[in-house]
C-alpha cells in the first residue's frame, strides 16, 4: 500500500435565479418526530456561516419548534467529517474534494449547497527559501492538514511533477498551525487556507509558488445522511436560511467582512483579499458543474492511490450530490 493511499483510508444551477425565500411558508414539525437540538457547523473557511452564527436566523427559525441550535467549530475539512461521521454535526462545511474522499471511505453524508467558489488554497512558501516551482519541494518539509483540499491540492500538484507524498516530509497540522509553522520557519513550505494564507501573503510576505484555481474544489455544505432522511423539512428550513444569509451578504459585503475580521481575528485588508479576490458566493446551487468537477477530482484521486481502484467514482460521487432540497426550495 502506498504512503498516500494509507494516510487516506484510516442539476441544475438555473434553478439559482429562481431561489427565493420570503414566500416560503413555515414548516410543522411534529413533537414527535422533532430532534431537541440541530447542530451547524461555522469554519473561517466559510464566511457565510460566520454571519449565520452572528445573526442568529437559525436560532430564531427553530425556536418555533422548540428545537436548539449548536454551533460548532470546524478548524478544517478533516474536522467537519469527523463531525459528521460521528453524528456530533448535522451540517458540516467542507471543500468538494474531501467531500467525495469522506463519501468514499463510508462517511454517510449528501452535499446538499455550495456555499462559495473559492480560489482559497495555494502553496506557500517564505521569499528567501529558494522553493520556486512544485519539483523543488523534494525532500522539503511541508505542513498540510490531512484530509482537505489544500492537502488533495498538495497531491495533485506533486502527481503533476512525477512526485507522491513519500517524496517530501509531511507535517501534519491544522491549518492556523500550518501557518504558524512556516512563519516560524519549521517547515519549508505549507499547503495553504485563506484567511491564514492571505494573511501569511500580507503580513510576512509569504509566496503563493502555486497556484492553480481550477484545482480549488467548491466549498459545500453537507448533512448528515440519517438526518437528511428522518427531517428532510429541516433540511430545507436550513438551506433557506442559509439562503437568507448569503443573499444579505452581495447586498452587505462590509459586513460580511466584518464577521470575518472579528472571527478569525483579521485585519480589514487581509479579510478584503480573501473575499474581494478569492471568493465567490454568488451561486448556491449544486449540480452538473459540481458533478464534473468532483468526478475530475476523484478519478485522479484513484489514479494516484488515495481512492481504491475498485471504488466506482462515479457512484461515489452520485450518491454524494442531492441537489433536491435546492431546487425544492427554489420552487417554493
């Protein structure tokens, strides 16, 4: 078994215009059937769930029914499956890829929004380190957190030059660590995340050596499978406000960026970089363009040993992908 595939194994976007939310009528959920609590995750990754958290729309939409809202902290993709997995979070923010690798392995969950388009992932590195190009990376050491789309990123560009994993040294942290790492000058380069990547770029004058945006994979919100079937009226519910939240961001992009700063302890030009240049909110919906890229994605995942070569990609990724609680809140 390969050092990669080891560390791995342990339609419909016109229905966007037609998405409206204030004539969609509330929902009755029966005292029996209803859950005490839904618990939605928030990631610096994903601004529009940092103004969700602020503004308290979900709380107010539940409070109805009695049922509560937890929020919990994803630090990164790894973090939000093992939410998922674990039945600690009904609704957990990832990139696409890790998306497809956490379905892939048996990570019961459906991608249900995208929640940006992000060009949120690089590879960095520190001026004066003599790293220009992806091939200079062998035999360097660099930080990536395993599981998530700067780490598929990582793979991807190392399969490019003829190179895998087991040609660099990999130093496994989370992303803020990452970053701190190369800072610090402990590792030689690091798999980057915005906001910690354009703030690298900002305040110590970090390089960006790599980039290639059509690498990025979509970031999506997913939902647990079992909850998706038992409460698929909640599922819509959340996707409305959700809705509700990133339609209020185009109109109030100051405060958007505003949540981001105050999060993730930003300053105003750093949070500007990573919303202005590298992050696009502007279609929710899931669909055929999701499907080719995460299919793209996956079929070079099992080209370079990270997915089984008996998995059925595109089997993986179907199941992956409901775009039915979109397009039924669209038609609402």
């Amino acid at each position: 078994m390969t050092t990669t595939k080891r560390t791995f194994l342990k339609t419909l976007t016109g229905a966007a215009v037609a998405l409206g939310i204030a004539a969609v009528a509330p929902f009755n959920v029966s005292a029996a059937e209803k859950p005490e609590t839904v618990t939605v995750d928030y990631a610096y990754y994903n601004p529009v769930a940092l103004l969700l958290k602020k503004k308290g729309w979900l709380e107010e939409e539940f409070a109805k029914d009695d049922i509560d809202v937890r929020w919990l902290l994803s630090l990164g993709s790894n973090k939000a499956l093992e939410f998922l997995n674990g039945g600690s979070a009904d609704f957990a923010s990832t990139a696409g890829s890790a998306a497809v690798v956490g379905r892939a392995n048996g990570i019961p969950i459906k991608a249900v929004y995208v929640y940006s388009k992000p060009e949120w992932t690089a590879l960095v590195t520190k001026p004066d380190s003599g790293i220009e190009t992806v091939a200079d990376l062998k035999g360097k050491s660099v930080a990536v957190t395993r599981g998530t789309d700067p780490h598929i990123f990582l793979l991807r560009a190392l399969a490019a030059e003829g190179l895998s994993e087991s040609d660099i040294k990999t130093v496994l942290l989370q992303h803020p660590d990452g970053y701190l790492a190369l800072e610090k000058g402990q590792v030689d380069a690091w798999a980057g995340l915005d906001p910690h990547m354009a703030k690298a770029e900002l305040e110590s004058g970090a390089k960006l050596f790599f980039r290639a945006p059509d690498l990025n994979t979509y970031g999506i919100l997913n939902v647990r499978e079992a909850f998706a079937d038992e409460h698929p009226d909640l599922v819509t519910r959340v996707l409305r406000i959700y809705e509700r939240t990133r339609r209020y961001a185009l109109e109030h992009p100051e405060e958007l960026r505003e949540v981001l700063v105050e999060a993730a302890r930003l300053t105003d030009e750093v949070a500007d970089k990573q919303l202005s240049e590298r992050t696009d909110i502007t279609n929710p919906v899931i669909g055929a363009e999701h499907r080719t890229t995460f299919l793209e994605t996956a079929k070079v995942l099992q080209g370079i040993g990270v997915l089984k070569p008996e998995v059925n990609v595109e089997q993986v990724v179907d199941d992956l992908i409901d775009s039915s609680f979109i397009v039924n809140l669209a038609a609402k």
